[in-house]
C-alpha cells in the first residue's frame, strides 16, 4: 500500500482500535474517535481508567484503522482496506500540541461546532 493510501485510511477512518498490554499479560483493544496528523495518532481520553493503567505499564500499542470496506456475501468474504501500526503511546503535556490536537479532534468528529469546541476545551 502506497504512504498516500495509508494516511488517506488514517485520516478518513471513522475511527480507529487501540491495542495495549495490562500488568496481568492480557492484551486490552478499544475502539476509538482519533485524529491523524504529521505522523500522529491523537486521541482524547479520561484520566484514568483501563486503557491509561496499562500504558502506564507498557507504552508499547498497535492501533489499527479500517478505511473502505465491502461485504461480499456470495464469496463469504469482505474487501477492505486497513492500516495497522506499531508504536509508543505518550501523554501529550505541552498545552500548545494538546490544544491542537483536542482541535483536530473537534474538526474531524464535530466540524459544524468547532466554536463550541474551542469553548469547550478551554
């Protein structure tokens, strides 16, 4: 797949699953609302909860996103088109790159509220 398809699926993607490892050696996915930009996955989260406890163990993640897809019932198959990364999951702590990245956020899931969304994470 050409690098302009994969940031064409990670950018378009409804959303996207987020695979990390707990303390107990069991993996833990989730779904997600992400944004794709410069090379980044962001994605907004709680403070704490599941998904942060076992970052904090292991920061290690694969997150993968399915752009296009079609069933095809008569081949007992489905077409689609995927992408599928390895990498480190950090804590955004600059207030600059967190508020752009809540923005891409507001601009990809809410784009019609974008000043409500500015509101909202101030």
């Amino acid at each position: 797949m050409s690098e302009e398809a994969v940031k064409n699926i990670l950018t378009n993607a409804d959303y996207g699953t987020l695979a990390c490892i707990g303390e107990n050696g069991y993996p833990y996915s989730v779904p997600l609302n992400y944004a794709y930009d410069n090379g980044k996955v962001y994605f907004h989260s709680a403070k704490e909860g599941h998904k942060i406890d076992n970052i904090s163990f292991n920061s290690k993640v694969c997150f993968s996103a399915v752009g296009y897809n079609k069933i095809l019932p008569e081949k007992f198959d489905t077409e689609y088109d995927s992408v599928i990364l390895f990498g480190k999951a950090s804590r955004i702590t600059e207030e600059t790159e967190k508020k752009r990245a809540l923005m891409l956020l507001i601009e990809k899931y809410s784009s019609g509220y974008c000043a409500e969304g500015l509101e909202y994470i101030h």
